[in-house]
C-alpha cells in the first residue's frame, strides 16, 4: 500500500489550515514535514513549551524562555534561538495566525507550542555529538475555560504518580502524561491528580494547590513536578492579595480534607476542582463541591496580571 493510499493518510486534510514554523521557515502546517529519523519521532528526545498570548501578547514569556533553557541544559541540546529571535518568532507566527483567521492580531488569544527535538541522527540512544536541532511552533486558539464551568467547578481522578524522575524537564516524552491523562478522560473527568507513594505530586498536565484555613499550599519545585509557569505568577499573586504561600510535601490526608483544591496551567489558568473521585472537595465548608473564597480570589488576580502585563507593552 502507498503512503498516499493509507487508510489514514486522510487524516492530514483534517488538520488546520494554518501557518507553522519548521526549521527557519513558515509554510502550512498541512505541509510541515520531518525526518522519520528525527529523535523526537524515535525517542521523544526533545523539549516544549506552551506560551499563551492575550491580546496577542505573550503572557510571562521571560519565564517561559527560562524554563526552556533549563530543560534544553538537561538534554544538552544548545539553544538554537536568543531571547529576541524567540520573541520575533512567536511575534510572526502569532500575526500568521490572526491572518488566518481573518483577525487584527491585537484581537487574539493564541497558545504557541514550540518544540526542539534534539534534531536527526542514524538511531541510537546515545546522545549524537553534533545534531542540528529541529524547531517547530505552531498557534492555536486560546479557548478560555467556559464562566459555566468556572461556576461548577471540575471533577478529577486520583492515581498514582507512574512516572519517571525527571518530571522537572518539560520534555516531549509524554507518554506518562498521556497514560495518567486517559485515566480521567476514561470516566469523563477533567484532571487525574497523582500521589509518589502518599505525597501530592501534580496533575497529568497541571499543577496542584490546595487550600487549608486561608493559606494556598503546592508541593516543593523539584524533580518530581514540572514547576508551571504558573508557580511563580501564583506566588505573586498571593502576595499581592496578602495570602499567605506555602511550599512543602502535601499529604494525600491533606489534599481529600483540604478547603479548597486548584489546577494550573497556561490555558486553564486557575481552576477550581469540584470532587476528586466522587468526593466533594471542602465537605465540612460552607462551599462543599464548589469554588472556594481563595480561588475567586487568585481568578480575578489572574485577570489583572493578564491586563497588566497587556497594558505593559
Ligand atoms: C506535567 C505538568 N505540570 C504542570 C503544568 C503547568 O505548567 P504551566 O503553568 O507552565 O502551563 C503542565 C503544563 O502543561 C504540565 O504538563
């Protein structure tokens, strides 16, 4: 059978029809098209970072950057852009995309994927000396959590954290991600919140807060999480409102008997969780199952920094 006659070589004109960046060019993202021997398609030998842009503007971009770096030094993959090439890139794609769909870019909200596998080599595990690096990025909307579901609330699952120990590196080999993902999507939940034996780690693609008596608890940034963006900017945040912040290990005992439970990520911001595995979360509060004082709190905050950080530039 021909490539062109896979059954599912169709699939390829379902994609959208928007504009990608593949190693120094822009062309359909129907047409980008890489090597089989590319080490992020053998290995998942690669980083990515997911930047959301308001108003068509990146939202925490120099975090974002820094967090690329540090991923890249892990992999010891050289970082093919400077900040500034970055931020152009991004700039271009995100005027493409406003193109595309027939917006004035100062009109959009977009999330920006970028990737750099560590680039094509014959395969072996074995780190290659001198790969050029593959970058891809594309746009996507931006599609807010709906004001329904923010009213709600949304369920998640428990599990344990299956994962390796370099959850600290944003890397693209997501399979754990993808696994512990399905075990919510399996049962119609939004998030699987995941345990190392009987401490809170993060979420398939999210990071974990809890609420206790006023303070906003997460677990420590080491390698068993990915530190979120939003780790730093909901520090910030607390601060700001006078809440007090507190980082340490969070028992299991502590996130079923807490007051309130948040997600946080690029697009979902932060979000309030109504149940974990069919127990409502703050049983013994006035706002059993529903959003809590502290997370109304930190989402209009969030809406500040967004404005504030729009008005900036
Ligand atoms: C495993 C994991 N933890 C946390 C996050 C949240 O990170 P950020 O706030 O930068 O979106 C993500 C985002 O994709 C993630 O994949």
């Amino acid at each position: 059978m021909s490539s062109k006659n896979h059954p599912y070589a169709s699939t390829a004109t379902n994609l959208p029809d928007t504009i990608c960046y593949l190693n120094g060019e822009f062309c359909p993202l129907r047409e980008a098209k890489i090597s089989v021997l590319d080490r992020g398609f053998i290995f998942g030998d690669g980083v990515y970072e997911v930047v959301p842009l308001y108003q068509g503007q990146p939202f925490r971009f120099e975090q974002h950057m820094a967090r690329l770096d540090r991923s890249l030094l892990e992999l010891r993959i050289p970082n093919p852009y400077s900040k500034s090439e970055w931020l152009n890139l991004v700039q271009q794609l995100a005027s493409h995309f406003a193109q595309t769909t027939n917006q004035k870019v100062e009109h959009t909200q977009q999330i920006i994927y970028i990737q750099i596998s560590r680039g094509v080599a014959p395969r072996d595990h074995a780190m290659p000396a001198d790969c050029v690096p593959t970058v891809f990025m594309m746009a996507n909307p931006f599609k807010p959590v709906s004001p329904e579901i923010r009213a709600t609330g949304v369920k998640c699952v428990s599990a344990h954290d299956f994962r390796w120990e370099k959850a600290h590196i944003k890397s693209t080999s997501l399979l754990g991600a993808v696994f512990a993902r399905q075990i919510s999507a399996d049962v119609g939940a939004t998030e699987t919140i995941m345990f190392r034996g009987d401490y809170l780690s993060e979420a398939s693609s999210s990071n974990v807060w809890i609420v206790k008596n006023g303070t906003v608890f997460a677990p420590p940034k080491d390698h068993l999480i990915l530190e979120g963006i939003r780790y730093g900017l909901i520090d910030e945040m607390c601060k700001a409102q006078s809440i007090p912040f507190v980082l340490r290990k969070i028992t299991k005992e502590e996130v079923f008997s807490a007051d309130e439970v948040l997600l946080s990520s690029a697009s979902k911001e932060v979000l309030p969780v109504s149940h974990i595995d069919d127990r409502l979360v703050g049983l013994h509060t006035t706002h059993a199952g529903k959003p809590g004082p502290i997370y109304k709190k930190l989402h209009l905050a969030y809406q500040s920094f967004v404005d504030a950080s729009c008005n900036s530039h």
